[in-house]
C-alpha cells in the first residue's frame, strides 16, 4: 500500500511540477507565518519555511509522506518577493536588470519523525532593459503572484541573459530532482 503523498502548498506551480512525478497526491495548505526573521539569510528563510510547511501538515497527518517547499529571491543583499501589484513587479523588475537574482528553493520532505531537507539555489541573470519592457512585459503575462516577478516557463525567459544551478524546476517553486531523492528515501518509487 502506497503512502498517502501531501504537498504542503497551495501555488498552482508546485502542484504542476509535482503532477510530473505521476503520482498520486494531495494539496493543502500550511496557513504559516512567511514573514522573515530579523537578520535572516534568504537560504536560512526559505528552508525554515519549507520545514515549518512540512511540519504543519504532518502534524495533522502523521503518517503521510509531506513535501513542503518555499522560494525566496534576493539581488544585491535585497529579498524580492511575491509583489502584488504592478508597481511593485515593475520595481523589482527593474532593480534585476542587467543584474544576477539568486532564488533559494527550501524542500522539506516529512514522515512522521522522518525529516529530509535541503535548500537548492538557481541563478538568473538578467540581460539590461529599460522600464518600457519591465512595463510591457508585466502587462502580458501577470506574474504578480511570483518570486521575482517573472514566470521562466513562460516570456519570463526572454528577460534573461543566462540561467545556472542544478535543478531548473528549482527555478518554478519545487526541486523536482531532490524531490525525488527524498521520495525514493522515504520508500517510495519514482
């Protein structure tokens, strides 16, 4: 008998990357605090999170196998965040360009007492543009509800220069690699 499989997210794009794996699974969601601590590291932020995700659901869940996970992105020392608004995604926007954004992915993969996790980073730099292209860009493809403000599986990539770091879907919000890794640990196959 297979454990029952939970993603500790609500985002459509971890449920998406999850759907590859071809496995059966539940969504919920954690209802956690993601504010920062004072002084906090993005990487410290963003695996903290994805434990206490991970965590939340197991709680409920004891016997389940639980993948929680969380994105944090930072230029220049500075967290960019999911913006909202459009004002704020230009802002952000504008403040990549023509500069490398680390994005730090936390992956907790929890059964019971069992805990497996890691923190994977992903590199985009950004090629230089002006604000017309921040503008029109945000206009077409709404990416308000993302770290960064882009969607790399979509026109997103067309504000990039290069993109580095070992694990590409890392980038869209869950490490499927790692995920793996952590699945096939736990027992189960993938």
């Amino acid at each position: 008998m297979q454990n029952t499989l939970i993603l500790a997210s609500s985002s459509p794009y971890r449920r998406e990357l999850l759907t590859r794996l071809q496995l059966p699974f539940r969504c919920l969601s954690p209802n956690i605090n993601e504010s920062a601590q004072h002084q906090e590291s993005p990487r410290l932020l963003a695996l903290r999170l994805a434990q206490q995700k991970a965590a939340a659901i197991a709680l409920q869940y004891p016997t389940a196998i639980v993948i929680g996970s969380d994105q944090v992105a930072a230029v220049d020392g500075q967290l960019l965040g999911k913006p909202g608004t459009e004002a704020k995604a230009v802002q952000q926007l504008m403040l990549s360009s023509g500069k490398t954004v680390t994005f730090y992915t936390g992956l907790c993969v929890q059964q019971g007492d069992k805990v497996l996790s890691d923190c994977i980073t992903y590199s985009v730099e950004f090629r230089s543009f002006d604000e017309n292209t921040a503008q029109r860009y945000i206009r077409i493809e709404q990416p308000l509800d993302c770290a960064g403000s882009f969607k790399c599986e979509g026109l997103g990539v067309s504000l990039f220069k290069r993109q580095s770091g070992d694990d590409p879907t890392s980038l869209v919000g869950l490490p499927l690699i790692r995920t793996c890794e952590f699945l096939r640990e736990l027992g189960v196959e993938v």
